[in-house]
C-alpha cells in the first residue's frame, strides 16, 4: 500500500516513488526498450475545467517515456498508429504510456489496455493519491421512476507481478486508455449518445464493445495516473448512468439471444411499475395505443420503464418517447426501433433519434428541427385520442345550470407556476384544478380538487365544464406538439380555451379558442360563459374533428404501414 502524504503536497510521481511503486516503476522503465517504434495520439477528452487541462500538460512535459507522441484535437485527427484518451487526467507518472504499449507487445490480441487511476491532489475531504480505480466495476439497477441506472466503482484489481503488472479484465479503466487506431475505428469509435460529457460511461462502453468483439483488454497497474473531478464534471457524467445499461444490457457478451417473433411489439413508455404509474398520462396513452394495434391482429406488450431492458421476444420496440431517453442494444440482434416523439423535446437529442430504424414526429415543426441532422426516415404522427375512454355518450343539450364548474383545468405543476392558470387567476369564476404537487403555490392549491381523475372518469368532468383551460409546456410550445388534453377534451365535447401554439390553427381551425395575453383571456372567458350556444358549437365540431381523423386507431393504422412495409434498410 502506499504511504501516506499531506494532501497537495507532492506529485503523483513522487507519491508513487515513497511507497513500493519506486522500485518497481524504476526497475519496470529500464527494462523497456528506448525506441518502440510505436507511434501515439494522445487525445485530452472535452473537461468543463481548464485547470485540469493545464495540470496535465504541465505533467506530460516532465514525465518520462520512450514512446513518441503528438496531442491530437481528436480522433479523426488524430495520425498515431495507437490512440490513447484521457479522461479528467491531471498528473501522470513516468512511463504511463510505456506500460500501456507493454500490454500490446505481450499479447497481440489486446485491445484496450488502461492504467491505475487514484485521486487528485487538487481533491478535498481526504481522498488526495487514495486509489480511485485499479480496474472497473459495473454494476447496474432499477432506480425509481427512472428505469435502470448503473454505476462504476474501483474493481481493486492486483496486478500480477509477474506478468509486469498487467490484468486481462472488461474494463481496465475510465480515465486512461490505449486502443489502435485502425481498431478504435473499426469498433465505431466513441459512442455519440455519451456526447454530453459522460466520457467515464462512453469509454466504459468502448471497453464492453472491445470484449464483444473477441478481444483482450488489460489493466496495467504500473500506469499511474490522477484525476480531478469538480460538480460540473460529475453532472455531465449523469446521463451516461442510464445509457450504458441500455447498450449493454443482462448477457449482452454471452451471445445469447430469445426467438424473436415478428408479430410482436413491445410499446415502452416513461411511466414507472409501481402504482404511482396510473398517474402519468404515458400510462394511459400507452394502453390505449395497445388496444388499437391489438385491433389490428398485434401482439403487444405495455412496457414500463423500469422493465425496458429486460429480454423481450418482440421484433419491434416501439418508444413513446416522453420524459426518458431509450437506448437500443449496442450488439444488433434484428429489432426494429421505432420512436414516437410524443413529448420532452427538448431533451431529445440527435444521436439518441438515429438509433431509430423510423421515428414519428409530434408535430411538422419538430420534423423540420431534427430532420437536417437526423438520418432516419420519418413521418408527422400528432398525439389523438381514445374513444373508448373518452366518448361522452350523452348527446343532448344539458342546461347551463348543470354544468360544473365555469374553468377547469387539469394538469401538474412539476414545479412551475402554469402560465393559463398565472393568467386567469385571481378569478372571481368558479375554477377548479386537478393535478398534483401544486403546494407551493397558495392561489392555485386553494383551487384544487383532487390530484388525479380515474381514466373512467374524466370524459365526464371534461364535459361537465363550461370551459376548458389548456396551456402547453414551453418545450411543447417551441416545437409545435399539440397538447394531448386538447384531443381528449375534444373527444368528451368540452369546449376549449389554449394557449396558441404553431400549427394549432391548421390542425382545428375553428374548432377551439386561443388567446394572447391575460385580459384577452379574461375578455374571452366572459364572452363565452355568456354565448352558451355559441361554446356548444364549438365544442361539436371540435368533437367531430378529432372523431375524423385523430384517434388511436387512425394512428395504429400508419404505424403497422411502417411495420408491414418494411422500411428497415439498415437492418
């Protein structure tokens, strides 16, 4: 074990040499041949900290090594026949490429090797030159409402002396790697779905693709190096928890795959297993979609997240895309991947839509955002409605005075003052709120009736109410996704006021009302709890267009024109 040492008082090359390692690095150095021949691209990979970045230069200017090596920008840049990256590395022993290339000249089917990696001296709380990671641990489990997470931990690996300290094991590190070039390309290089900085994740998954493809990877414990990670790095490490286990997931490396059935669909939506899931609309949007393609001779599976990664013997996965990304195996086994953008735009990101074999837009403006930089084929498929749910029966005219109450709105805070409800209120009508977590703020709470509606339920209090309120997150609004609410509501009879949103006009013409600011709002709720026969026109015809052309039935049929046609090339 190593000394111990005041923290930020020495080098990682001098903390290294008062211990065991001194004689050993020494020794190990000497026995090295001075020319290699090898020739390296060392590539810094992108730290939110230039620090760091100066920390490392100043180390590898004094480290000593027999290897000839240029700083590349990246990869494609980069002109070594060996590529090695380092991730938040700031200080590096001598020799610490000397004893990855050791790895490659021992066995010529290597095809990672990593060195040992310990904290920062620039590290609080105690940890400086503690070990960090001599080798790497995966482990990976549900966590709630969030599907399956996993975590990367100090493997405390012992390299054998006497093969110079090197280890064969899956993942040999996550701060400092050597592949060859030609190999690293052939792999697909760094996957792009980690592109948020969670470098630890995307070089853990490189380490996995390497073992898929029939290689080696080592860990060469005489590699030292260490590392330095502030919040901003952590943060952008998060995503890359939920990624990784999607690529890889339970006997991704044994080879072993279910009988697939072509007439099978798995349709995963965001909404958790537990009971909390029967209050998120994913739940019920993506029943509804079940039963339509059910209608159509499929079989199906309403898949929630914290099941999506599980084994399935369905050929096509199709993805609701709503509050969580989904990530397709990194090994292709002949799924198709269908996304169904249906909300959460903004946290959509490129790489993570051209996994997909097709995608369905929510909406013409979405489409024309991502079309230039995704290269999927893909259609326009708005949210709709479910009849079966959301048909109010009762078709004769109610008098006004059965109708409860003036304003409704339904719908959760997560935090957010809703803009239709900051307009409105304070109101001297009769308004009341269902939703949840609206405890922060008073003037809203003081409106609440219940945190949720049972699905049987809600035809009847859409109806019942003179109006309708609807507002669309700022997300939903920047790209054109028409609130799921509005179809429903429709579908019940209710007549609708909205905030506007792009395409909104074209999709209902004159079948709903939007207003512009807070006194247009207020005008128009006046005008409309007056003009009875007005608003129930209104809401008819608002009722027959969604009934025409926007129920999940018309959307099960476009989806199986995709299954059937075939439009899968890439497969």
């Amino acid at each position: 074990m190593l000394g111990k040492v005041k923290r930020g008082i020495l080098s990682l090359e001098a903390y290294a040499a008062r211990g065991k390692d001194k004689i050993r690095i020494q020794e190990r150095l000497r026995s090295m041949q001075e020319d290699t021949g090898m020739s390296v691209s060392v590539i810094n990979l992108p730290v939110d900290n230039p620090d760091v970045k100066k920390r490392f230069a100043a180390s590898i200017a004094k480290a000593k090594t027999n290897i000839q090596y240029e700083i590349a920008e990246d990869a494609e840049k980069a002109k070594g026949e060996y590529l090695v990256f380092v991730n938040c590395v700031d200080d590096v022993c001598d020799g610490w490429l000397d004893f990855l290339a050791e790895a490659f000249r021992k066995d010529e089917n290597t095809g990672i090797a990593g060195g040992s990696t310990y904290y920062s001296a620039k590290m609080r709380k105690g940890k400086a030159y503690k070990t960090r990671f001599k080798g790497v641990s995966y482990t990976a489990n549900r966590t709630d409402n969030r599907g399956m997470s996993c975590k990367l931990s100090n493997a405390n690996i012992e390299g054998d002396e006497q093969s110079g300290g090197i280890t064969k094991t899956d993942i040999p590190s996550i701060n400092i790697i050597m592949i060859k070039a030609d190999y690293y390309r052939k792999l697909g290089g760094l996957c792009k779905l980690y592109e948020n900085n969670a470098w630890d994740f995307a070089i853990a998954d490189l380490c996995f693709m390497s073992v898929a493809y029939g290689k080696d990877n080592y860990l060469c414990d005489n590699c030292l190096v260490s590392v330095f990670r502030d919040r901003a790095i952590r943060k952008g490490n998060n995503d890359g928890r939920y990624i990784l286990p999607g690529r890889w997931r339970k006997n991704a490396l044994s080879g072993k795959r279910p009988k697939i059935n072509n007439n099978e669909i798995d349709i995963c939506a965001s909404m958790p297993a537990n009971e909390d899931g029967k209050f998120w609309g994913d739940y019920h949007y993506a029943n509804a979609l079940q039963a339509a393609l059910e209608r159509l001779g499929y079989i199906t599976n309403v898949v929630p997240i914290d099941d999506w990664y599980e084994e399935s013997t369905a050929r096509t996965v199709l993805v609701l895309r709503g509050r969580r990304g989904y990530y397709r195996k990194a090994l292709d086994d002949g799924q198709r991947l269908i996304f169904w953008t249906i909300s959460h735009p903004a946290d959509i990101s490129v790489p993570e839509l051209n996994q997909a074999n097709y995608i369905f837009y929510a909406s013409e403006r979405m489409q024309d955002k991502f079309s230039e930089k995704v290269d999927v084929q893909s259609e326009v498929l708005m949210q709709c409605t479910d009849p079966v749910a959301m048909l109010y029966s009762d078709e004769r005219v109610i008098p006004t005075n059965n109708y409860s109450p003036e304003l409704l709105f339904v719908g959760n805070s997560r935090g957010v003052f809703r803009k239709i409800l900051r307009d409105v209120l304070p109101t001297d009508h009769d308004l009341h709120v269902y939703g949840r977590h609206w405890e922060k703020f008073p003037e809203v709470q003081e409106h609440v009736i219940a945190n949720y509606i049972d699905n049987d339920k809600v035809a009847s209090v859409y109806h019942n109410a003179r109006i309708l309120l609807n507002d669309h997150w700022d997300d939903m609004r920047e790209y054109g996704i028409i609130s799921n609410r509005i179809f429903d509501a429709m579908c019940a009879g209710a007549f609708v006021i909205s905030d506007d949103v792009p395409g909104l006009e074209e999709t209902f013409g004159g079948c709903l009302v939007t207003y512009t600011d807070r006194k247009d709002l207020s005008d128009k709720i006046d005008y409309y709890l007056t003009h009875e026969f007005e608003r129930m026109r209104i809401a008819r015809a608002g009722r027959k267009r969604v009934l025409n052309k926007h129920t999940f039935d018309d959307r099960a049929e476009k989806i199986a024109e995709v299954i059937m046609a075939d439009k899968y090339a890439r497969l």
